[in-house]
C-alpha cells in the first residue's frame, strides 16, 4: 500500500453519515493539498468490502465521478445516508459538505 493511503483513508472514514467531502478537501485534511488524484487512486485501491465510506467523496462540483454502475452505486448509497441530489444530479456542497471543526490546540 502506497503510505499516503492510511492517512487518506483515516480521513475519509471521519467524514459522518449524511455529509460528503470533495477529493480536494480530502487531501487537504491527510497533509496533502493539491492531491486531490491521489485521494482517487487510494480509493481505486480500496479493496471490496472496505469499512471506508468511499461513496461519501465527490467532485469539486458536487458530483460522482465514477460512470456507470459504480456510480449509480454511490448515488444510492448517499440517498439511504439523506443525501439529497439536486435536479442536475448534483450534491449541494453549502448543504451537505462535511467542515470538520479545527484541532483544538493544547
């Protein structure tokens, strides 16, 4: 495994149900801005069965990248989690997008 995926993974598994994060964000939040393509090859990595909510991460534009079946698979997921699409099948970021609260400093 590549040793930026655990970090990318932690992450993502911190986002709440309901809620979603861009690829950008994701890889801001790991310690990796500007690599918003290595958060989608870690997911491309995840093997089946991963307790890591990979459907919760989508584009900048509120929308799943992933075509076909794959995709249609993700959409479902977020309607059972509440995640509403909007009539051009995109996700309200200012609604949905998870802001995770700053690290309290000591």
């Amino acid at each position: 495994m590549h040793p930026d995926y655990a970090r990318i993974y932690a992450t993502i598994q911190r986002i709440p149900r309901g809620r979603v994060a861009t690829y950008g964000q994701i890889a801001e939040l790991a310690g990796l801005p500007g690599r918003a393509r290595q958060v989608g090859y870690a997911l491309h990595a995840l093997p089946g069965g991963s307790p890591v909510p990979w459907q919760r991460v989508l584009n900048a534009r509120g929308e799943i990248s992933l075509p076909g079946a794959s995709g249609a698979r993700q959409r479902t997921l977020l309607i059972e989690e509440g995640v509403e699409f909007g009539d051009s099948g995109r996700i309200d970021l200012a609604t949905y997008q998870w802001r995770p609260r700053p690290a309290r400093r000591r």
